[in-house]
C-alpha cells in the first residue's frame, strides 16, 4: 500500500497556473537596427509602421515536460512511502519472581513421584517448575534462589530456555543450609524496581522455618503489599518435623494472606503440579499489544523522474540550437 505523508502539499499542484493568470507578463527589450530611411522603405512596402511587441510561444512538448516535472516535485514533496503488512509486537503486562528454597533440608528424599518412587524434594521441584515456566511463554520471569542468603540466579528475561538453564545449574546448599525466607522476599522486591509493569506476582517455594533472615518474613510481606507485590506461597516438607527442617505453614499462609496471594501445600510431586497449574490458573498471561506498520521512503523515484526531465530537455534544447546554428 502505499500513501502520502504530507498529501496537503498537492494543494500546490496549480500554482504555476494562478501565477500565469494572475502575476504580469514578463517583459525583455531588445535591441534593434535603426535605419535613417525607415519610412521610406516602409511607405514602398505598403506597411503602416507601429510600436508593438512579439509573444514568445513555448512548443507543446516543452510545456508537457515542464508539466510533468512540476507534478514530480510535488509528488516527492508530498513524501510518498510504501506501507508493510502490520507487524504485531505482544509484550508481557506482568513480572513473575520465582523463589527456591535450596537450603540443605531440600536433599531429603521424602518427596514421592509420580511412579511412586522416592525422590529428592529438590529435583522433584525443578521438574515441575520446567514445566510451569515452559507454559509461560512470552512472560517475564526472574529466580531468586535462596538458603542461608538470598541470591538473584537469574533476573528478569524472556528468554525463558535460559531461565530453565538457570535453574538446572541450582544445587542444594549453594546458597547456605539455614533459611532466609524473609531476606528472599526482600530481594524479590528489590528486582521488582527494575519491572516498568503494574502486574506483580512472586512464587515462593519453602520446605523450612526461617532462621537466617535479617528481615523478618513478617516485614518482607508488608512492604511487598505496599509495593503491590502479590506473593503465592507453596510449603513442601514435613510439617511436623523439629528446627529448620520444620516447614512454617502458618507463616507462608500470613504472607499470601497479606499480600492478596494464596498459600498451598504439597507433600508429593503430583500435589505441586497440581498446586503450580491453579496459580497458572488463577494468573492467566496478561499482554499487552503494539501494532505498527514499516514504512518506506519512496520520494527519490519522483525527485529522479523529475531530474531525468530536466536534463533530458536541456539536453533537447542544446541539439535544437545547434541544428539552427549549422548552415
């Protein structure tokens, strides 16, 4: 398709017409041979001498071409360009932090498969986590890992292929044994201040009690509800275990409460699927879309047009007086 950026300038196109209406003739003088005996010779040629001058006619062709090139400026002038198909560009209107508790209770070997075999609470939550991060194509996604400090493994990305490869290089203990729960809630806010979106949503994944933070889980909530931060808290683990190895449900449950999220629970991997596709449920992909169609100048065909008319009639116009001048 293509359009005119400025069409308003083909308002133009008969102003060489009202300027040979309206504006006064050119006139030239010219020189002339004066004879003593003018009207003698006249009187013998039976003419009555008067004043008078001579209009000068420009040939057909030369005003067609002269025509033509004004319509070319005019034409470039106007910024003639070529409209490409619509190009649709999706950008995610939401931020999602994931994180993993990989303290060192996460090595146990309590968490049932699918199949029913015994596996490592961790692996058990990478595999669904792969998944879950699979199905949020499009989607911004940062992961905080966290233990006995809280550390950003990969921040914010599209590139959701290398947030899973992120996530296969997390080992139980590399961030230290103990749990710091609310320092991890505090980072999460933190990457937040990088997010230029409204829609904020933090997974947090937890198989402990909080031992090692310096702010409190209690406090980490209440800022991210100030922030606008909604927290979805999972527990894994035993509830009913002693010390660090203890999962605080009743503290995961307070900081999804507080901040408008949810709390859940999962024992076994086919309960934290479960637990993963209502969050995905409850949060379906928010986007937002920006359309725009590529332009391409086209002015320079009508300027080269109009140039290829210029010299190719100066060029006539030479020929044609030396043809006159040769005898």
């Amino acid at each position: 398709m293509i359009s005119f950026a400025a069409p308003w300038v083909f308002l133009l196109l008969p102003l060489p017409l009202l300027v040979y209406r309206l504006a006064p003739p050119h006139r030239e003088k010219s020189s002339s041979i004066r004879i003593p005996f003018f009207r003698h010779v006249a009187k013998a040629a039976g003419i009555e001498p008067k004043s008078g001058s001579v209009i000068a006619h420009r040939p057909m062709l030369q005003t067609a071409v002269v025509t033509l090139i004004w319509l070319m400026l005019v034409a470039a002038l106007a910024r003639p360009e070529k409209l490409s198909d619509p190009i649709v560009i999706e950008k995610s209107a939401r931020d999602v932090v994931l994180a993993l508790d990989i303290s060192g209770s996460m090595d146990q070997r309590d968490f049932q498969s699918t199949d029913g075999t015994p596996k490592q609470r961790l692996e058990a939550v990478k595999d669904v986590m792969r998944r879950f991060i699979a199905e949020r194509q499009g989607d911004r996604m940062a992961l905080i890992i966290f233990g006995t400090r809280a550390f950003v493994q990969a921040p914010f990305t599209e590139d959701l292929n290398s947030l899973n490869g992120f996530l296969d290089q997390t080992q139980v203990g590399m961030a230290g044994p103990n749990t710091a729960l609310g320092d991890a809630i505090g980072l999460g806010i933190r990457t937040f201040d990088a997010s230029e979106v409204d829609q904020r949503l933090m997974i947090v994944l937890s198989d402990g009690a909080d031992t090692s933070s310096r702010m409190t889980p209690t406090n980490a909530s209440a800022i991210a509800a100030d922030k606008g931060v909604v927290i979805y808290t999972i527990g894994v683990g035993d509830p009913n275990a002693s010390g660090e190895d203890r999962v605080d449900l009743d503290a995961l449950k307070a900081i999804a409460d507080r901040t408008g999220g949810e709390y859940f629970f999962a024992n076994d991997e086919a309960a934290l699927a479960q637990t993963y596709q209502r969050i995905d449920e409850q949060n379906p992909r928010i986007v937002e879309t920006q359309s725009y169609r590529p332009q391409e100048s086209l002015a320079h065909y009508p300027l080269l047009a109009a140039l290829l008319l210029m010299l190719g009639s100066a060029a006539g116009l030479h020929f044609a007086q030396r043809r006159r001048s040769l005898p």
